[in-house]
C-alpha cells in the first residue's frame, strides 16, 4: 500500500477571553500543545496576540494584556518557539476590528456629571426662523481622529459649511458618515496628518459618523440651515443666542433621545430652559 501525503494543513487557533475568566493558560505546556499539531500532521497554526476582547497574550506594560494571563508566562511566545522549533509555521493574528478593551475606556456616548447633567446633548431651534436667510460660515468645522477616539464626539454645523477631517493617529482609520438626507461617503485616512474637507447640502439631525475599522469610535453631527445650535458643554450647560420671536426648542441625545421645550424671547431677554432625559427615554 503506497504512503498517502496529506496537503497543506492550516489550523487557526480562535481565542477570544473575557477579563473575568481565570487562569487564562495556566497550565499550558509547549510540549504538549506542539505534540498535539504534531500528531494532527499540522504545518501551520495561526496564533493570536490580540483577541476581540482587546487584551493582550505576550509581555508587555500594556494595561490590555490580560488579567488573568499569569505574569510569567508569554503565551504568545511560548507557542510560537515551541512551533518553530518543529518545523511548523506560526503567523500570529491581531483582532483589529473588534475591541472590547478600548471600547470600555472611551465611553463618549454617555457622560453624566456628578451633579446628574449631560454632556454631548445637540440642542437646536427646531421651528420659528422659517423665512430667515442666513449666511453659512466659511470657516470649517473640525473633527479630529485621536488616541481612536473622534473629537468632538457631537458637535453641529451649517450646510455647506466646509467639514476638515483629520488624523492625528499612527493608524489606519476610515470616515464613514451614514447620511440619509446627504450623500454619505466613506473616505480613509491611512497615513498620520492627512486632512479631507467634506461638506454637507442638507438639513440633517443626527448623521452618525463612524469607522469601520475601529467600531467603537462613532460622532453625531447636527447640520442646519440657520445657526441656532450648539452641543453641551462639561458642566451640563448650554447657551442659545437668539433674536427676538418663539421657538420650539430641542435637546437630542444619542441614548436618550429628543425633549421638546417651547420659548418666547424678547430683544436682549434671557429666558432659561432645562430639560430632563429619562432612563427609560431611548434615542429617536
């Protein structure tokens, strides 16, 4: 009976660990673990270095190695010698797309004061400057990609104002803006300082922008055709300069929703608005 040859053979090694599992790999053994693939007739096993929780498998002062990985042992190194000293390939994957570590530490979507206000809430006059013309400003608005972060995370703009997008990052990021009322694009920024200037032709409130790179960065812009909008500041507040008349009056947040808020102003009048979001309240 002739021998039989097998082909190539690829395993790739799946490993996605929450923070809360213990003793991640504690008992792992090279020689066992290579044994295995030998025996499996293997001639390459993709090993991981960054899973879809974040963390980390190899030494480093990174905060993302995982807690529960003994601090002795770099797992990633560990297989990857004890492969290469059989003869077996051992290319190392980095979860790029998913990233649950990163996510938790940049919780932009919602930011409650201690004293209970809210921060990143768009508010706008919603009706009561029908008929008025407004000059768009020609300065642009920024919104920088930084520590894979947007900043501003909400902010608002006049249409047709110009929109500089930048990168302050070592990486790849894409700007992809969901619009439904505008042309959405989806441009990528791979290289560190790159700026694009975009522009938006309609009313739209919210456009979600996001990157599809790295999901947990997002940012809501607010587009108007009149100039009576801003977003919350850190102390919860917010300031509106209005002409004299009435308007209806909204506060939008990406988890809360909407609350409406009607007001009279007379010339050089100061009138005070508050509104309240509930936990029960979700986004429109």
């Amino acid at each position: 009976m002739g021998k039989v040859q097998h082909g190539f053979r690829q395993v790739h090694l799946d490993f996605h660990t929450g923070p809360h599992i213990p003793d991640v790999a504690a008992s792992f053994d090279p020689k066992e673990f290579v044994r295995v693939v030998k025996a499996a007739h293997v001639d390459s096993v993709t090993v991981f270095a960054k899973c879809h929780h974040g963390h980390l498998y190899f030494n480093t002062e990174h905060p993302a190695r995982h807690p529960a990985l003994p601090k002795e042992l770099d797992l990633l190194r560990a297989q990857v010698d004890a492969l290469h000293a059989e003869g077996i390939r051992a290319p190392i994957y980095i979860s790029v797309l998913w990233d649950e570590f990163a996510a938790n530490l940049h919780p932009e979507w919602l930011v409650v004061n201690p004293d209970g206000t809210l921060q990143n809430v768009m508010v706008f006059v919603k009706s009561g400057v029908e008929g008025m013309t407004f000059q768009t400003p020609s300065e642009p608005v920024i919104i920088d990609q930084k520590d894979c972060r947007y900043i501003p995370h909400v902010f608002t703009m006049m249409v047709n104002q110009p929109l500089k997008i930048k990168n302050s990052d070592a990486t790849l990021h894409n700007i992809h803006a969901w619009a439904e009322k505008n042309t959405p694009f989806n441009i990528g920024q791979p290289v560190q300082g790159m700026e694009t200037t975009k522009s938006f032709n309609k009313e739209e409130v919210p456009l979600p922008i996001r990157c599809d790179v790295h999901k947990w960065m997002s940012s809501y812009v607010g587009v108007f055709s009149h100039p009576f909008h801003t977003v919350t500041r850190e102390a919860g507040s917010f300031e509106l300069k209005l002409p004299p008349g009435k308007y209806e009056i909204v506060a939008w947040h990406e988890k809360y929703g909407t609350q409406t808020a009607t007001v009279e102003v007379a010339d050089g009048e100061k009138k005070e608005i508050n509104f309240t979001f509930k936990e029960t309240t979700t986004a429109d």
